[in-house]
C-alpha cells in the first residue's frame, strides 16, 4: 500500500513538471505580416550578431496559402536570410528557399549581390528591422513548440474542412405516456386483517 502511495505521489509531482518542461519549449515568433493568403514570422531568439559589428542575420519564414502564383493551390514556404545594418537601417537578403507543403525543396538562391538597400518606412521590412535591431516584435505574435509546427498548422488552417457525413434518419425514443400504456398494470391485493 506504501508503494502505490509512493508511486501517486511521484507521479503527481512528476506529470507537472513535464508539462512544464513541455511548455517552456515553446517560441515566440514575431509576426512580421499577415494577409489572408501569406503569414510571415520571424523567431527572435534565432537571431545573430555577425563578429563585432552592427549587423545581425535572421531567417524569415513566409507561409504561403499558394506557393507560385499562377499555379495550382498548393501551399507551401519560403526561408529567407537577411542581414540587417542595425546601425545603418539598411538590409540586404543573402539566400533563400522554397519548400513545398511536404519539406520538399523546390528552389533555392544566393545572392551574389552585396550591396545594401534601405529598410522600408512600413510593412515586413520595416517590422523585421525593428524586431532584429530593436527587439520589437510588435503587436502579433505566434507560439509553437518549432517553426516546422508553425508551418504546419498555418497550412493546415488552410485546408478545407473535411465533408461532413451524410444525415442519418434516427428514429424518435418511444414517449413514456405510449410504454406505460403498453404495459398491464398490477392489481393491487387487499390484506386480510
């Protein structure tokens, strides 16, 4: 009887702490837009300080509800490398990569260009530069456990929902008033005194 109690106990202390643990993994990634068909998040912990100079390097990730325009409704997403002159404001894009719904890789480019341009007034830009070189993430954020998850549910949120099943005819429970009646009553027998 110990054991079992020993066991109770432990396991109510143990499953807590999992859950916990499980928790704690989770990521805040900054949304960096959202529109009906894309969502574009950025995870500002992944962020890096290139040597002993103001620019850091982020990857983006675009969801997409429809990865090539002009092409068949399959989503998919796109992981881009920025580099950000925090100082500077300015951003230059060094590789990205198209991936299909199922991780497969439909494209991929570097960029062999170094040259800088200035960081948009508004928009992804402007949000992801406030998000690497300020720390602002701004108003929407998203939680998931990894980004692989976070692509995930995004294109699934996109799915058609399944069809329902056809109706099925059910017949109505019998009244209570009907199987009463149904029923012989009792007769009462009187005592004898």
């Amino acid at each position: 009887m110990r054991a079992i109690r020993a066991t109770v106990v432990m396991a109510a202390a143990v499953v807590p702490a999992l859950a916990a643990a499980g928790a704690a993994r989770a990521s805040v990634f900054a949304v960096l837009d959202s529109k009906p068909d894309v969502v574009t998040v950025l995870d500002p912990a992944a962020i890096q300080t290139v040597g002993q100079t103001a620019v850091r390097r982020a990857w983006s990730v675009s969801v997409k509800k429809v990865l090539t325009e002009g092409g068949p409704p399959q989503p998919g997403y796109v992981r881009t490398l920025n580099e950000y002159d925090c100082v500077a404001r300015r951003v230059r894009w060094r590789t990205f990569q198209v991936y299909s719904r199922f991780g497969d890789l439909v494209m991929k480019q570097d960029n062999r260009d170094d040259d800088w341009n200035p960081t948009p007034d508004a928009g992804e830009g402007a949000a992801a530069m406030k998000a690497v070189c300020d720390g602002s993430v701004g108003g929407a954020v998203i939680a998931a456990n990894s980004v692989s998850q976070l692509v995930l549910n995004l294109m699934q949120a996109w799915d058609a929902p399944a069809p329902l099943p056809p109706a099925q005819i059910v017949d109505p429970p019998a009244k209570a008033k009907a199987a009463a009646k149904a029923r012989p009553k009792a007769k009462a027998h009187k005592a004898r005194s």
